[in-house]
C-alpha cells in the first residue's frame, strides 16, 4: 500500500467527516429557524458517543502498547471514567446544571464566573490548559505521523513533515467548524455530529481488528487467555500505590480536561442525557478496551521483537497481509487523533479569545477611548488564529522533544496539569467559603509544581532543568529534587507530581480561601453555583454568562425589575434610577443590563422601601432566582410579621381615631344642642322676665295718673307687688337650679322620719288652692324609716308634686295616694291622684325646664318646678320619675335612706342602684 | 275661662269714660292675651280713651271669635295656650275679609327675629313687653284712623 493512497484514504475520510458535519450544521440551523431543537442533537446516543473523544489516539494506539508494558495497569485509564459516571453522577449533573445555567463557554470561564467573575482566573486556567495541552496534541500529531511510518515502511516521508501536514489540516478543519458562528452557548452541532461518527469508526475499526485477533490469528478466547498468562511478566505486576492514583488522575481529567468539558458541559443540549450517558458512555469504555490485552500479547507473541507496541493495532494487520483491515485500524485511530485535536482546539481557542485575547483588545480600545462596536469579527478571528497556535504548539512539542517519549507518559502529564483545576473545581460547586484569592492560590502552586517536577522534565535531562538540578535539586538543596520533593523519593515520578501538586493546590486554596473574603459578585455567584439544584431549573441567573450575554434575556428582565421598582418606589424614582443606571453602563432608555453590581445597588434601594430580605426575594424572582434561603424565607416572613403589626397598630390607632372623631362629633353635637338649648333657656328667661314687669310697668304708669279711683289704686298696687313677688320668686329658683344642676349645692344633713316629713309637706302643700278639699290616703305605718339626708330638700320635693297635684288634678272628689317601699338601702315614695294624669306625649317633657302643662298663671310659676325636683332628687342620691298608668299623675320619689354627702353626684346615684 | 267681656252699656263708668276721652269712638278692640294681669292693664288703658274692650285667653278659638265680633283692632299676644299668635295671625291675613284688619302684636319675646318674624306674618304693628301705655294707645289710635 502506497503512502499517496493512505493520504488519499485520510482525505477523503475527512471529506466524508466534513460532509456529515456540514449537513448536521444545516440540518440544526434549519431547526433552529422554526424554532425547533435539532432531533439527533438531542439524542443521548448522540451525547454518549461524542464523550468518546476522552478515548484519543492514545486509548487508541497506546494503550496497546501501554498494556505490553505494563499489564493491565492500562485499566486504571477506563477505571477513573467509570467510576465517576456510574458513582459520581450527581457531581457531573451539577457541573452540567451549573454550567447551563450560567452559560458556561469552558473550564476557565467556569472558574472565573464562580469567583466573582475574574479574568485573572481565567487566564491561570487557559495557560495552564494550553500548557498542558501542547504535549498532548503533539502525541496526536506524533500518532499520526507514526500510523502513517508504520505503513508506508521505509520509504515513508518525514515524520516531521507528515506531522506537520496532519496539524495544518487538522486546523483547517478545526477553523472550517469550530468557528463557523458564535454562539452565547458555544455550541457546535455539526462538529459534535462528526465527532460521534467517529466515535463510531474508531470503536469498530479496533473491535475488528480484537476479532481478528482472536479468532483469526488466535483459536479463540481460551487461546488468548492462556497467552495472556504465559506472557506474564514482572513488570506487569500489579502496584496498588500507581493503580489507585492513575485511577484516580483518570477520573480527575475525565471532568477537568478541557476538551471534555466541552463535550460534556458546553456542548450538552439535554441534562437528562447524562442518565444514558452514565451507563453507556462505561459501557463504550469496556467495549473499547476489551481487545486491548489480548492484542498486546499477540503482537509480543507474533511480531518480531523492537517492535513499537505502540503501532501493534496497525503492525498486526499490516503483518499478517491484511490491508484492508490495516486501513480499517489507520481510519480508527486517525478519527480518534483528530477528534481530540478538533474538540480540545476548539475549546483552548475558545478560552484563549475569550480570556486572553478579548480583555487584552477591549483593555487597549478603553486606553483609546473606543467602546463601540461589533466583537464578533474580532472574536472569530481571535479563535481561528489561537487554534493555528495551539496545533503549532503542538506540533513544536513535538519536534522540541523528539517524539520519543512512549504515548501513554505524554497524555498522563497532560492529565496532571489538568487535574490542578479540581480543587477550585470542586469547591465552586460546593462550598461557598471558597474564594477567588484560595482558587489563585491553589492554581499557582499546583501549576508550578506540576511545571517543575512533571512537564519541565518531561522533555528530557537539559532541555529545560539541567541534570544536575534534576540529580541535587535546585541550588543543590536536595528537597527540591524536582522527582522527590521533600525528601520523598519511594513515589515514581507521575505519581509524585500528582499527589504534591493536589496536595499544595488543595492546601493552598483552602488556606487561601479561609483567610480572604469574598467580594458581593462572589458571594452572589457562590451562592448561584452551590445552591444549583435549589434554583428553578430552567432559570438562567443574573450572574456571570460568557464574555457576550445573550440579549434576548435580557431585557425583558430588566424592564420587570423596572416595572416592580416603579410599584416599590414610585414611577418617577424608580425611572430617574434606571435611566441614571443605563447612563453608567452607557446605554441609552431606561433599561440597564442587569449587572449583579446594579442588581446589588437596586437591591438596596428597594430594600430601603420593603427591607432587605423582601428586596432580595423580589429581584431572585425576577432574575431568575438566587438564592432563597431558610434565612432569607425567616428573615421575610419575620419582616411580613412586622409589618403586619406595623399595620394592626395603625389599624387600632385608626380605629382610635374614628372613635374619638366621633366622639368629638358627638360632643360637638352636644355643644350645639347645648348651645341652641341655652339661646333657648335665656329666650325663655327673658319671656319669664319680660311678663311680670309688663304687668308691673303698665299698672305703675296707671298709678301715676291721677285720674284714677282709690279702688283701683289699690287693687293694681296690688297686683304690682304680686307681679314683684313672682319675679323675686322665680330669680330664686333660677338661681337654686343653677346651684343644684352643677352640683355646688350644700346639703345639709339631718336624721329625721319620713313619716314626719311627709306630714311636713302636707300642711305646707295646703296653701296652694286651700279651697279644695283633698283625700290623702297613706300607711303610717310603712312611712317609720329613719332617714339621714338633706331633709329639708326632701321635704321640698314632696311639697312641689303635692302642690301640683292640688293644681292639676282635675277630679271632683281629688285623692291622693301616698305609698312607702323599701327596698334595702333604697326607699320609694309614690304619689298618686285621682285626676286625669300628664298626657303620654307630654310625660317625658314635665321635668324639663319651662314646661308648663298649662298657661302660666294657673300654674302660678316659671315651671321650674320639676326641674328643681329631679335636680334635689339627683344630688340626694335618687329621682323623680313620672310612673304612667296609674289612674291618675303618679310621682314616684326614690333616694337611699341614708346619704354619703362626700360622693359625687353621679357615684351617689351609682350607689343608690 | 279667663275672659272679660265688657261690652258699652254694660257699665257706666265705661260710657261716662268713653264720652270723656272719645278718642276709641266705642270702637272695638279684642286682646287676645293670656296674662290677666297685662290683659286687664290693656282693658283698663284702652277703655279709658273711649273703646270697647273685649279680653280673650284662649288661641284655639281666638279665630272664630274674631271672624263673630269684628273688631276694629286686634292685640295679639305670641305666646297663647292652645294656638300661637302668629299661628292665627297667618290665618286671619289669608281670609280676605280679614286681612285689613290692624293687628299689634305684643310678645315678650324681644329679639328682632321675632319681631320680623311678627311681621312677616303680617302684623300691622309689633311691639315687645314692657310696652309703655302711652305708646300702646298712640299705636291704637294710629292704627284706626283717629
């Protein structure tokens, strides 16, 4: 077989990639435009396969040769994987919630969205990663180049030159794919399409090539097996110290390389894919590896000795003549090369414009005062010419060191560099006292262990550290040997490298991480990454997003937070902030992106409004949700439970208000009535006044004429004086009513009988109408109380109702009842007579004052009468009620039998009910 | 019932007075008043310048008595038993045969409210207690016509 067809087959292999990557490309953008998903994308199939780019021309080729080396040691390279996708699931299903959520474009922008989104992270990680990478993409070159020697025998060209052909063409393709389009989510359909036909290939040219193996160079399993174990040398034995750390590396790169990331976070279209994947993507790794023994130990067998057993999977077939099957093998392990190569470029590019190139353009246009502008040329551009870098750096590796480290050695010291991003990593996404000054820490000094005791010597004695240095350390302090640090020289040097690099990477950030503080943004995004699976799932938070947020997010956002700051803070606040806010980010309107520095300052504007714990809930709705704590609901609810009572107080004083409002309204009221009752009263006065001195002037000026009779002189002096004595009369019950309603009134205290007193009155009732003759009906006998009051008022009382019923009681035969009853402490006297009784609509209005049931001169007084009498009764502790239905005007008089004149009036009545 | 019904020829004395004096002409005058003593005070001051007195205490027939007698004045008191003064003078003023008549109306009730009460009602004249006598016979006598 030629050299120019093995070309011509590798050409049209990746023609034939090219064009399934091509349509997958159109396929998905045709999707897209309908707005729907694209179906094989979103296959689990489709996810598994692509994973399969951990299985590179190393897993391809070298492990092959590893297994003639080593034994089974090589297992430990499928163990890692294994284990963490059917044990560690939950780890990689918040690594790819995480990165979704917050649109993750690769391992550095990870690390530096977590840690407050700081470009110096980033750029830790992408140098690392390139460092790391070189090496390893030179092993895919050298692979190459070597499956292409092992075919075309001597003639073959130059190995250098076959390499650095497979880099150029690999970056084209890389370039032609990678970076089509840019994507906020950095995906690429086609290229992952490709990718898991490759898979595909390099799976059934190896399985092919372990069936022919075994069943056609061997008679079967059972053949093999006895091979395997009469092969068996010492070095095979098996170090449990190495197998539990290559275990351990291999399931540390298998989520910090960067091409795998990719695959697995970046490029993940469905998080329920990694169900499948977790048991198939093991599954792949066992089928891939289950004829890697049997066909070391044929090689060894078969083929003559000083043979690379690195190339047994293309010598075996090449050797037994069968061409077929041997560019079959070559097609396998060029897929395998080129899809590491295609995947991890286009995730290094990625980081390396994005963390390197992009601040380091945007840095010097700010000097220049240029903010303008699209990115996206320059973002391209930025990743097509890092690819071109990273394969030239590779392919430099490649000839610096001379290609002659075996395959396996080469990829392992890529793993460890890797491998120092898993402190940070890890703790990212589960511990929130993590800090971007400990991830820094830890970075740096596992990385420089790494560079000094793994990557530097792997290049050989004096290219990088002498041998001298490599043998007494530097400045021949032998605790820095760089393959026993600290005096510890029992480790082999992988694993030496491995376990003082984590150590003081793990050390370093914990430390680190305690003793700095994060800042807000930090905190912010801790809080996004550990809490991931509290978060509504399909939220993409207000945090960190990749170097360009998709603007379609938003500004939906921004216009709810504005329609929510309006309803908290007032429409025209609420506007002026955000169009100040939009101002400062350089944006005209009133919508600011919502940066976590303007969601922190809006924070605490609403906060001044609605508190703390509420502004943050509100905005966490809005953005996406953040964090809502146990704290967070307490520390609402306790503000809720503020307010509330906050509001039940104002709802009591309100209530307090109304009633003394009302209150003020009732006495208002009272005023008014009071003040109409006294122009009422004075008008009555007045009249009450005014009538006596008519008579009195009107007969005075009669008097003073002479032309009248000495009868008549006599009869109206008379009158004159009458009319005097009514007006003195009805001065001194004014004045008496006065004194009694304001409670001034003296009251003089005696001991005396009731039945006496009402004796008393009845001779001094007598006088009024002396010409009627009256019946009194009374029991003596009830009347012999012993009473202690004001007798002479009491005697006053009963002195009024007697005369009025002289007056008014219209019977021919007049009789009036006299009753006595006590009731405990209080006595009831009731007088009744045979008349007619007060009419019912007037019974309420005969203790008012000036009411007179007829014309005044028949009831020979102002009709201040009874109004004097419920005022006497009132001071005495009593009342005088007017009791309807008794035949006749009935009085009853009721008071305590003895008084306690310190009481006020009100308390003595209180005391008498 | 309080009511002096002194008609001339009754008494004497009322004749020989009226002659006297002359100024009443026997005319009539009916004092609705409900005080006695103001009641005969008027009586005796009106009957000595040559009218004819009739005296009356009670409001709710005051109407008939005046549409029976047909006196050439009436002095009316406010505040009457039975009708207010005002009461009946708003009805007398509303019978056309009687709305000529002069009406002074007394009230011990001073305040210019009511005395523009008073005249709204419709009285010729308003005078508030104590009145003086000469006033009162000047009105009297003004209001007839003498």
């Amino acid at each position: 077989m030629t050299l120019n067809l093995l070309v011509l087959a590798a050409l049209g292999y990746v023609a034939f990639l090219f064009t399934i990557a091509w349509a997958a490309e159109r396929q998905a953008e045709r999707a897209r435009a309908q707005g729907q998903h694209f179906r094989l994308l979103r296959s689990p199939l489709v996810y598994t396969l692509s994973l399969s780019v951990y299985c590179t021309a190393w897993t391809f080729y070298g492990a092959v040769g590893y297994a003639a080396r080593s034994g089974l040691e090589f297992i430990t390279i499928y163990l890692g994987p294994t284990l963490v996708f059917v044990g560690w699931w939950w780890l990689l299903r918040k690594l790819v919630r995480v990165g979704k959520a917050q649109s993750v474009t690769s391992i550095a922008d990870l690390i530096s969205s977590r840690y407050g989104k700081s470009n110096a992270l980033g750029v830790i990680v992408t140098t690392l990663a390139v460092a790391a990478y070189t090496p390893y993409i030179a092993l895919q070159l050298q692979s190459i180049s070597l499956s292409f020697a092992a075919f075309a025998g001597e003639d073959s060209i130059a190995p250098r030159q076959m390499a650095l052909w497979t880099a150029a063409g690999l970056a084209v393709f890389t370039i032609l794919f990678g970076t089509r389009n840019l994507d906020a989510k950095e995906q690429h359909p086609g290229v992952v399409i490709a990718i898991a036909v490759e898979a595909v290939v390099k799976l059934f040219a190896l399985l092919a090539v372990g069936t022919f193996v075994v069943w056609g160079l061997a008679d079967g399993p059972a053949d093999v097996m006895a091979r395997i174990e009469s092969a068996s040398r010492a070095d095979w034995v098996i170090q449990p110290g190495r197998w539990l750390g290559l275990t351990l590396l291999a399931g540390i790169a298998i989520v910090t390389l960067p091409r795998m990331f990719q695959v697995l976070v970046v490029e993940n279209a469905d998080e329920r894919h990694l169900a499948v994947a977790s048991w198939a993507f093991p599954l792949y790794l066992i089928l891939i590896s289950l004829f890697v023994l049997p066909i070391a130990v044929m090689g060894l067998d078969l083929l003559p000795a000083g043979q690379n057993p690195d190339m047994f999977v293309l010598a075996l077939p090449l050797a037994m003549d069968r061409e077929g099957l041997a560019m079959l093998a070559f097609l396998g392990g060029f897929s395998a090369a080129t899809s590491m190569v295609i995947i991890a470029s286009i995730a290094l590019s990625t980081m390396v414009s994005n963390h390197l190139v992009v601040p380091l353009w945007l840095w010097h246009r700010t000097r220049q005062g240029q903010m303008q502008g699209d990115l996206r040329g320059l973002v391209l551009n930025a990743r097509r010419l890092a690819i071109g870098i990273i394969l030239g750096l590779g392919y430099l590796y490649y000839i610096v060191s001379g290609g002659g480290a075996a395959l396996a050695a080469i990829g392992l010291i890529a793993f460890v560099g890797m491998a120092q991003v898993l402190p940070a990593m890890i703790g990212a996404l589960y511990w929130r006292g993590a800090t971007r000054v400990g991830a820094a820490a830890g970075l740096v000094s596992g990385a420089l262990v790494w560079l000094y005791a793994l990557f530097l010597p792997s290049f050989g004695p004096d290219v990088f550290i002498s041998a001298r240095v490599m043998e007494e350390g530097v400045f021949g302090l032998a605790w820095l040997r760089p393959h026993s640090l600290f005096g510890v020289d029992a480790l082999d040097p992988l694993l030496h490298a491995l376990f003082w690099s984590l150590a003081l990477n793990t050390a370093a950030f914990i430390l680190g991480s305690l003793a700095s503080f994060p800042g807000p943004i930090e905190r912010l995004q801790g809080a996004q990454f550990v809490n991931a699976f509290s978060l509504a799932g399909e939220a993409e938070g207000s945090a960190a997003r990749g170097w360009m947020p998709a603007q379609s997010r938003i500004e939906p956002e921004a216009e709810d937070l504005l329609a929510m700051a309006q309803r908290i803070m007032g429409t025209t606040e609420a506007q002026t902030f955000f169009q100040a806010e939009a101002a400062e980010q350089g944006k005209q309107g009133y919508l600011p992106d919502p940066t976590p520095a303007f969601l922190d300052k809006l924070e605490l504007k609403l906060a001044s409004s609605v508190g703390t714990a509420t502004a943050h809930a509100m905005i966490a709705q809005i953005t996406g949700g953040s964090v809502v704590s146990v704290e967070a609901l307490m520390a609402v609810a306790s503000e809720t439970a503020q307010i509330m009572e906050h509001s039940a107080q104002l709802e009591a004083k309100s209530e307090e208000l109304a009633r003394t409002a009302r209150q003020l309204r009732e006495a208002n009221e009272l005023l008014q009535k009071l003040s109409v009752q006294k122009d009422s009263f004075l008008s009555q006065i007045s009249h009450e006044l005014r009538t006596p001195m008519t008579s009195i002037r009107a007969f005075s000026e009669i008097l003073m004429d002479d032309e009248i009779t000495g009868e008549e002189q006599i009869k109206y002096a008379r009158i004159i004086h009458d009319e005097s004595i009514r007006l003195t009369r009805l001065l001194d019950d004014l004045l008496d009513l006065s004194v009694l309603e304001h409670g001034q009134v003296n009251l003089d205290i005696q001991q005396a009988n009731l039945s006496e007193l009402i004796d008393k009155a009845l001779i001094a009732s007598n006088s009024v109408l002396p010409q009627r003759e009256f019946r009194i009906l009374r029991s003596t006998d009830d009347e012999q109380i012993m009473l202690k009051t004001d007798t002479g008022r009491l005697t006053q009382v009963f002195i009024n109702v007697l005369s009025n019923a002289r007056k008014y009681c219209d019977a021919e035969k007049p009789v009036m009842r006299i009753t006595v009853r006590r009731r405990g402490p209080k006595v009831s006297v009731d007088f009744i007579d045979n008349g007619s009784g007060i009419p019912k609509k007037s019974q309420a209005l005969i203790f008012e004052k000036f009411w007179r049931l007829t014309d005044t001169h028949k009831a020979g007084g102002a009709g201040l009468g009874l109004a004097i009498c419920r005022e006497i009764m009132l001071n005495l502790g009593g009342d005088i009620t007017y009791v309807p239905g008794q035949g006749g005007a009935a009085f009853r008089v009721s008071f305590p039998t003895a008084l306690d004149p310190a009481l006020p009036r009100a308390a003595k009545q209180a005391v008498a009910e | 019932m309080a009511q002096n019904h002194c008609v001339p020829g009754e008494s004497t004395a009322d004749r020989a007075s009226m002659t006297k004096a002359g100024h009443g002409g026997g005319r009539l005058v009916l004092v609705l008043e409900d005080e006695p003593n103001i009641s005969e005070a008027i009586r005796f001051i009106l009957h000595r310048d040559g009218w004819t007195v009739i005296s009356h205490a009670e409001g709710q027939d005051a109407l008939e008595m005046i549409v029976r007698e047909r006196p050439a004045l009436l002095i009316l008191d406010v505040m009457l038993p039975g009708r207010s003064g005002l009461d009946i003078l708003e009805a007398l003023r509303a019978d056309p045969a009687l709305a000529d008549l002069p009406v002074i109306v007394l009230t011990a009730k001073g305040q210019a409210a009511d005395r523009e009460r008073a005249m709204r009602s419709g009285a010729s004249l308003y005078m508030a207690k104590p009145f003086s006598n000469a006033e009162l016979l000047a009105a009297a006598r003004q209001l007839v016509g003498v």
